[in-house]
C-alpha cells in the first residue's frame, strides 16, 4: 500500500485548483512506484452514468476488464454500465453474470443499470424489487418505453424503490427507418433522417408522468434544443428531474459529417442551433452533467459507412481533454464547472461516493497530442474525434484506493 501526500502539483480542492498537497493511499507494485505527479493537475476522479461495457453476451465488442481500464485511462474512477446484455438484466439471475464479471475484472467501479421491462422489450416489467439493491437505477436505455401506461408504473414502482428512472426517450413512430439527423446533411447526401421530435416528443411525454408520479427522472444523452428547453422548464416547475449529454452533441453538427461510421450515434448529432442550445444549457445549469455514451462496436459493424454501420461511438479515453481543449481553454465554460458536470453532479445524482484520498486522477493539461484511436486501451475505435488535437494526457488514475491507470 503506498500512501503519502502531493507536493508539487496543483490539486482541485474544494471548487478551485490550489497548490495545497493532499493525503492519498493506494495499492501498487515495484513496477510502478515512484507515482511521479510534481507538474501535474490532480482532480477527484470522474463518474460517467452512461457506458456500454458489452459483457456479458457481446464481449467481441468490450469487456469489463477493457472498458474500465479504458475508463480509468480517462479519469474516470466510477462509470454507470447499461443492461442493453444478453442476458438483458431485468431479474436477479439475470444480473449476476454482470456483476461476476465486474467482481473479477473491473479496474474502476462499476454500477450496473437494471432494465425497465423485461428483456427491454416494453411490455412487462422487470422485476425491479429484486434489482434494487443491486443497481444504481433502472433503464432501458436504447429502446424507449412506448407505452404510457408502463412507463408510469415504472415510475411509481420506482420511487417506492428510491430508485431513478433513466430515460431513453425515442418515440418509434415518428423514426421513419432514419438514423442521422433530419436535417441539411441527409438531405444534400439522400440519407434517411431522424426528426427531432422523436426524442422530444418522448422527453415531453415522460415529465407529464413525472408530475403525476413524483418519481425521480433522470434524461439520456438529450440532442435537442427543444429537449433543452422541456427539461429547463420542469426544473422552474421544481420537478425531480435532471438530465445528461455527450461531448458529441456539444462539440458537433450535422454540418461536419463524414460518409463514415464513426459519425453515428444514437441519437445523431443534430443541427448548430441544437448544440448551442445544448452549450447554453451546460452554462445555466439546464443540463446537469456529461456522460460519454461510451459504445464500442467491432470494426467491421462500424466500417458500413452511416446507412449500414451500427450505431455508436466511443471517446471516455478522451473525454475530458476534448472539454478541456474545446470548452474550458476558449472560456466557454470554467474548470469549476466542467468537474461539475463529470463528477460532481453525477455522483450526487445517483449516490456514489468517491472520496477523493482513495479516487483521483492527474492529467498534464499542457500536453498537446492528437487523437488516435489506434492507441486506446478500448476494444472500440470508432470515434468522430479521430485526428482532433487536444491538450491534456491523463498520467495516473487512482480508483477506489488501487492504482487504476499509469501512463508508463
């Protein structure tokens, strides 16, 4: 067990960067001790409420062991794992795999999510008592509940549990077999759009059902200003809701695809107006924190150019230089703010505890590099960040008091 204290390096402490040294503890071997931090920025580690790890049923795509080593390349000391599996996790025996794996391989903690309804198809609920005390909320990320009916006893069920419903809000009748977004780019280039609406229209649909339920509600990946403007609203009403989005939606458009499958996502990465709502809603409070939406996929599911590629992308690894770089560096928003949205806010929100002697990560913020996803610790390359140039290298991260990550 090493322990000691940080001399030498500016250390987030209590909302600003002082020079002030802090007392930490980890485990580590010969192979990496001296942890070398003088010159560095140390910051308490990141939770990510929005991952997809893969296993078990799909770890062609990523492991528990590859994506939270990948994690922890990023700052992140604590990531959410979606139950979009095989088996789905919608009762305990069906969870257990998961959290077998996460037991043996996860180098960050790993909270796993449990589904909504029952092999995330929409129409039984899950057995969502049994789940509780295992997961960190329930989703069925990737399909949104359609029914009315389901999703409002989803959320009167729970609440009695004190658990969050996290929403991915997509309404399937108005997607229209789309999948970039509706707008300049799918027109000029005859792909098939998805509307906005279809995002909204859900988001819309679910505050009504918060209103009548008082559960606790929590939006996936938003992509739309009218989805910005909702949520802002329910929180004027004083609703129990809050919200996240990906560095995509904030640092893209659909102005700057390519004809490639690392462009999409669900949902797409949408007009100019949408990511300038977005930004102002990272600046007023709108939206509570970014999450990555990690979702690695094989190279041959993601070399089908966007009509036949699979969707999603991945980008944890480089998460919080891209903030950095593109947000924070040019004055959009300070670093106070930033560590709001990537551990602050997240782990308030869905009660994880991260104490930051046992849980912190050092980056060099003056290290400019190119982004190369042939260098990630992740099963998936497909990133629409390929080739940006950043500032800020994450050389050590420290998680749940083990070393994590270690540049060598």
């Amino acid at each position: 067990m090493l322990k000691g204290s940080i001399p030498g390096a500016q250390v987030w402490l209590d909302g600003r960067l002082t020079g002030q040294s802090f007392s930490f503890s980890c485990a580590a071997d010969s192979r990496t001790l001296p942890i070398e931090l003088q010159g560095l920025t140390v910051f308490p580690g990141f939770a990510d409420v929005h991952v997809h790890f893969r296993e078990p049923g799909f770890s062609y795509k990523e492991t528990i062991a590859s994506g939270s080593r990948a994690a922890a390349r990023g700052g992140y000391c604590a990531v959410c794992a979606m139950p979009n599996l095989k088996p789905v996790p919608d009762c305990r025996e069906n969870l257990e795999p998961e959290l077998e794996a996460i037991r043996r391989d996860a180098a960050v903690r790993v909270l796993p999510y449990g589904a909504i309804t029952k092999g995330e198809r929409g129409e039984e609920l899950a057995d969502m008592e049994a789940l509780a005390p295992h997961v960190c909320a329930f989703s069925d990320d990737g399909h949104g509940v359609q029914n009315d009916e389901m999703m409002r006893a989803a959320m009167l069920r729970a609440k009695s549990l004190g658990k969050l419903i996290v929403a991915h809000c997509e309404v399937n009748s108005l997607l229209n077999g789309g999948y970039i977004h509706d707008g300049s780019y799918a027109r000029s280039h005859g792909h098939r759009g998805i509307c906005s609406e279809s995002e909204w229209r859900q988001v819309e649909r679910d505050l009504k059902l918060v209103r009548e339920t008082g559960c606790g509600y929590h939006v996936c990946h938003i992509s739309t200003k009218e989805s910005v403007a909702l949520i802002r609203q329910a929180k004027a009403e004083g609703l129990d809701v809050s919200c996240e989005t990906g560095p995509h939606y904030l640092l893209l458009d659909d102005s700057m695809l390519q004809e490639d499958g690392r462009f999409k996502m669900n949902p797409p990465v949408r007009d100019r107006s949408d990511r300038e709502a977005l930004i102002e809603g990272i600046c007023d409070g709108t939206i509570d924190m970014i999450a990555t939406d990690h979702a690695p996929h094989s190279a041959e599911e993601k070399a089908k150019g966007l009509a036949g590629s699979l969707m999603g992308v991945v980008g944890i690894e480089v998460a919080f230089p891209l903030l950095y770089t593109y947000l924070v560096k040019p004055g959009v928003i300070g670093m106070a703010r930033l560590v709001e949205l990537m551990r602050d806010n997240p782990c308030k929100r869905f009660g994880i505890e991260l104490p930051m002697e046992e849980n912190f990560t050092a980056f060099d913020l003056d290290e400019e590099y190119v982004i190369d996803p042939a260098e990630f610790l992740s099963m998936g390359r497909a990133t629409p960040f390929a080739g940006w140039k950043v500032n800020g290298r994450c050389k050590v991260t420290v998680a749940g008091g083990r070393l994590a990550w270690v540049e060598e």
